[in-house]
C-alpha cells in the first residue's frame, strides 16, 4: 500500500523549524519594540511605579492664585523674579542648595528690571535659569567606513545676554514620543567645541557628583502628577510662606497654571498631565540618585526573548494542547518575573511583548499544528481504510476465481511503475508531464478497483475457459450415445456399415478436435467446415425420432469467432464496469481521490470513442485514465494464468497495442514510454 506516514524524526525536524522561526520572528519584535505604542504602555506599567517621593525638592508654582495677584504672565516685569531670588537667599546659611527657574528670558523687556535680575542671580551661585535649543542632524563616517548620523546644536534660545554673563543656565527641550508620552530627556550635548546641560542636569552637578550619562536618558519618575511638594509664588513674594520654609533645598520654579501650556503625558498617569517644572524635579532627582531605566543590549533582548519563545515552542509543539495552556501561562508569568527581578537588580529593563507575542504566536501554531496533525492522522486513517478496502475487494474479486488471481494488483503496480518512469523524465526534461504523490495514490487506488464490478457476474461466466463452458460434457455424452446408436443401428440392419462408419468417423473427428475448436483461437476454413457439418446434422432413429448432434446454444458457443464469450456473455463481462460504477457510487472518497470513480468507471473507454460502457471521446478521458487503460490491456495479453489463451510475449503484446494505438483506441505518447519501460530488457 502506498501510504507516506510521517516519522519521528521529521516531525521534531518541523517543530523545531517552527519553534526556530517564531523565536526569531518573537526576538525582532523585540528589539523594535514592535508594537511600538503597546510596548511603551506595558513598560510604563510595570517599570514606571513612582517611588518615594522626596522632601528637599520642592516647587514654587506660577499657578492661578499667583497669576490673579500678579496678572497676566505676559505683563509681569522681571523685578519679580529678581524680588523672589532674594527672598529666597536673604539668610546665607539658610539659603536653598539651588534655585532653579524653569522660566525662559530670552530677549530684553525692560532695562531696569532685566539689569535688576541680572544683578541678584550674579550676586547668587546657587542659581539656574532655563533655556531652549535648536538641534539638527547630519551623516559622517567613521575610519570603519560605515556611516552613522549624529545630532548638533544648530541654535539657542537663551536668556538676554547680560544675564546669560551672570548666571549658569541648562536646556528643557521636551523628548516626545510618538505616542505624545515624555519619558526620556537630554542629558548635555557636545557640539563642537562647546558641551550643552539640560537644565535638571545643571542643577544636580550643582548639588552633586553626577555620573556621565548618554545622549538620551529614561529618568525613573518618583511623583505623579501634582504631588511633590509647592508653594504658590504669590505666598512666598507676600511672606505667607516664609523663606526658611525652603533651607537647604533644591526649589524649582515654573509654570502652573493650564494657560501657561507647559504641561506633559508623563508614563506614570496618562490620564493628568505633568506641569514641566514638576518634570525638571523629576529629573533633578533622577540624575542626583543615578535613578535611571536601561534597555538591555539588543543582542541580549534577542537572545533572551529567543530562548524563551524558542523553548516554550518546542514545548508547545510537541506536547498536548492541555500543556501548551499551562506551559503559555508558566512562560509568560516566567518572563515577567525575569523582568521585574533584573529591573530591582540592575535597573535594566527587558522589552515586555516580545515574548507574550512570540509565545502567543506559537501557541497558535501549536493549535494549528496539533490541529492539522490530528487531521492528517484521520485523513491518514481513512486513507489506510480506503487502500485497506479495496484491496480487500480487488481479494473478493480474484478470490472468486482462479483465473487472473493476479490482474488488480498487477495493474496497479504496472500503473505505478509507469508513473515513476515519466517522472524521471520529466526531470530528464524529455516530457512535461509530471505526477504528484496525490495522483499516484489516485491512480493506484483506481487500479485496485477497476474491477470491483466483477463481483457481480456470475461466475459461469468469469469462469468460461473455453467456448462451450459446462455444456462440454453434454455435448461430448450426446455424441458418443449418437455413436453407439449408429452402431446399434448398423447391427440391426437398419444402416448400412459403411454408412454408419462414416457417420461415427466424423463424430469421432469432431470429438478427438474439439478441444481445438473450443479454446478460443480463431478456427481454420477446414475446421469451420467440419464445425458447420455437425451444426447442420441430425440423427434419425428407427421410430423416426430426431436428435441433432449440437443444440441450439452449442451452436452459438461453436460459432464464437475469438475468445470463448458469446456476445450475450461479453455483453454481460461488460458490464462489470456499469457495477463498478453503481459500487463506487456509494463511496465517499473527498477531496484527496475525487477522481478516482471516474479513473476505475472508464478504463475501458477508448480514444476513439468505441470504448463501454459510455462510449466517451478523448476529451473526457484524462491521462491516468488512458495509462490505466494501457496497462489493463497490456497485464491481460501477458497473463499466463488465462485457461482459454495462451499468453502473449511482451514485444508480441506491444504489437498488439501499437495497432490499437493505430486505430484510435490508446494514446500514442504514452503507449511509447510503456514500451520503453518494459523493452528495455527485451
């Protein structure tokens, strides 16, 4: 039977291929970080918690009171910032560790109060003003020959120039996400020969040692929205909170009101915003408390979401679909306890959805594999019983009789050799004709049941070995008792000797040749004679009564030109394909065999359309047909177990099929590659 099951080894062979793929797949999605906006909002979730939030950074706020006290921002002159900076430093000792002003002065407004804020900050060292830059990009390359892009200050926007001589000042440009979330900011920028502080990062080197940081940073945010400590501006200028209230603190200043538009979507709540000088503090503390978010190393995320996926897939792929639930669920809690863990430990932090996507992702697969494996097995077992089936039919059939026990399996074989052997050449490219494994199941399946049908005619005439079947001893006893009445006759004088001697002579002769006549070869023009002779004759008995030598039906058998069927028995040998047809007919064979029935129904149909049971043309009868039809023929000219012919040598048989291809019968093109194939050796 030809049936390809699926080994062991190739089937680790393709989890492991699929579990490789996804894993790979899973370990890109997480270096990119993909999807981008999804993967930020699990980070934020699990890596930006707030903390605890610190009690010597504290806020003066430009919020509404100090605004409705004040006025409007735009109208205020700058004597008031210069009003508050001494305020806060009126007691030396006492005095905050750095005041910083998230407050951009650019330009001049009025000579008197911007010389006055020039004054105080240059008498003050504790001081820190905000600016804004411009950045720009260009390509260059590096003596490795690759060519990498880089940032530059193209511009800056900051305070008017005799305050920048007095005062230390830092950048606040926003680092905004995609997403419109800030989580990283600057650090300082090295642009030719000039280094450029973000203003947090000015103000923590003013309290502390601050350790050297990339381009970019993730701060670790302590405080949501609104809950580090602030002082209106408006009660400190009015003294309502005394200047003590701040010793020894790092005090920011900014805007916060909603009209100022200085506010930000920070990763801790997404549902507030952050006012920037809130942000700063943030920031200021980060950078004092080395209080930072690393990414892992590309290839490390790699690797990691890599083993992880990898594993879980191979897990997954080839164990129970129950197990791959728990083993999904076991991984990706796995995972994230791997993060959180290597996040306390080190601040690094993994990449979040690679891994659920890439485990995910594979218990699909897994579902699907499993799915259409359990498929493949069914369909694998229906085939087996389909195969198992018929050739448990084609058994029924040749179990019947002892004649041509061989002939469906032998048809099948010869049908599949013969697909092979143009198989080959088609990979010798010397035809383009190609067959599948499905077609040759289909053929070979057709083969087995091409005579299913026999199971229905009856076995006097599957059985007939020669012309006259079982009426030969009838015929034989008939004639030896005409015999002997002649003798009895010509004892009793009612025939003469010589008479009855010539008459008993020709019954003898027919009798002693019988078998010759009989056997299904094509009679002599002198046999025929004799044939015709004893068709025609009748004894006469002494009371007038008449026996003829043969009967009516013997007659009929005598007079088969070829073979030993008459046509009533041909026409009943033929129609085991019209039964073929009605038996298939109740058989589901689906997709895979569809055209089976028609392969097993038409093998008798010919190209020139002269063929049975339907009498159909070349146009309806397909390839695998016509080599199923060559190759019945072709078996039955050969066979040697045939009582009523003698079998026909393979170069003989091919003679035979050349002048049916002559006539239209058989397709010529595949009738020469049979003949190639079983010449060969010949």
């Amino acid at each position: 039977m030809i049936i390809d099951k699926l080994n062991k080894k190739s089937e680790h062979f393709i989890v492991l291929a699929i579990a490789i793929l996804i894993a790979v797949l899973a370990g890109i999605v997480a270096i990119y970080q993909f999807p981008m906006k999804l993967e930020n909002m699990a980070a934020d979730g699990l890596y930006q918690n707030a903390g605890v939030i610190p009690n010597d950074i504290k806020i003066i706020a430009i919020d509404e009171k100090t605004l409705e006290h004040l006025g409007p921002y735009t109208d205020w002159d700058r004597g008031k910032f210069a009003d508050l900076l001494e305020i806060l430093n009126q007691d030396a000792e006492g005095a905050p560790k750095v005041i910083g002003i998230d407050v951009l002065f650019s330009g001049t407004k009025q000579s008197e109060t911007d010389a006055k804020l020039a004054k105080v900050c240059g008498r003050y060292d504790n001081i820190v003003l905000a600016s804004t830059i411009a950045l720009d990009n260009y390509i260059y390359q590096e003596e490795d020959g690759k060519y990498y892009r880089a940032e530059y200050v193209s511009g800056e926007g900051r305070p008017y120039e005799e305050l920048a001589q007095a005062v230390e000042y830092g950048f606040t440009n926003a680092v905004i996400d995609e997403d419109g979330v800030v989580r990283r900011t600057y650090t300082r920028i090295q642009s030719e020969n000039r280094v450029y502080d973000t203003f947090a990062y000015r103000i923590a080197s003013k309290v502390g040692v601050v350790a050297e940081y990339p381009l970019y940073v993730e701060p670790a945010l302590v405080s949501n929205p609104g809950e580090i400590e602030k002082k209106s501006m408006s009660d400190v200028l009015d003294g309502t909170v005394p200047a003590d209230y701040f010793d020894d603190c790092i005090v920011l200043i900014g805007a916060y009101a909603e009209g100022l538009m200085d506010s930000y979507r920070v990763p801790v709540d997404y549902s507030e915003e952050m006012y920037g000088v809130e942000l700063q503090a943030n920031y200021v503390h980060a950078f004092l408390n080395d209080n930072m978010i690393y990414s892992v190393n590309g290839v490390v995320q790699f690797l990691v979401t890599f083993l992880f996926v990898g594993a879980f897939g191979y897990f997954a792929l080839s164990s129970k679909m129950g197990n791959g639930f728990i083993g999904l669920v076991v991984t990706i809690a796995g995972y994230f306890l791997l993060a959180v863990l290597l996040f306390w430990a080190t601040a690094y932090k993994l990449n979040l959805l690679g891994v659920p996507i890439g485990v995910t992702l594979v218990f699909l697969a897994a579902i699907i594999y499993h799915y259409t494996k359990l498929q493949r097995s069914r369909m694998l077992e229906m085939r087996d019983m389909l195969f198992s089936m018929s050739e448990a039919m084609a058994e029924a059939i040749e179990g019947r009789t002892p004649y041509n026990a061989n002939h469906t399996q032998n048809v099948a074989k010869r049908c599949m050799e013969m697909l092979d052997f143009i198989n080959t050449k088609h990979r010798e490219k010397k035809t383009k004709l190609f067959f599948t494994e499905d077609d040759k199941r289909q053929l070979y399946l057709a083969a087995m049941l091409h005579d299913v049908g026999k199971m229905d005619i009856p076995l006097e005439v599957m059985d007939k070995p020669t012309k006259l079947g079982t009426r030969e001893r009838e015929l034989r006893d008939r004639l030896e008792m005409i015999s002997l009445r002649m003798e009895v006759d010509a004892l009793n004088g009612h025939l003469t000797r010589a008479v009855a001697d010539e008459k008993q002579k020709k019954i003898q002769t027919f009798l002693e040749n019988l078998d010759g006549f009989i056997c299904g070869r094509p009679l002599k023009e002198e046999e025929w004679a004799l044939v015709h002779e004893m068709a025609e004759s009748v004894y006469v008995g002494v009371k007038g009564d008449e026996i003829p030598y043969l009967t009516e039906d013997e007659i009929a058998d005598l007079y088969i030109k070829a073979g030993t069927l008459s046509k009533k028995e041909r026409d009943i040998m033929q129609s085991h394909v019209v039964y073929t047809d009605r038996i298939l007919s109740h058989i589901q064979f689906g997709e895979h065999f569809k055209d089976v029935h028609a392969m097993a129904v038409n093998h008798h149909e010919l190209l020139n359309g002269k063929g049975y049971p339907k009498g159909i043309g070349e146009e309806e009868i397909d390839t695998m047909t016509r080599i199923l039809t060559i190759m019945d023929i072709y078996d039955s000219l050969i066979a040697d177990d045939r009582p009523y012919k003698k079998p026909k040598t393979v170069k003989a048989a091919f003679e035979i099929l050349d002048e049916e291809a002559e006539l239209g019968k058989v397709d010529k093109e595949l009738l020469a590659y049979a003949k190639e194939l079983y010449l060969k050796n010949e």
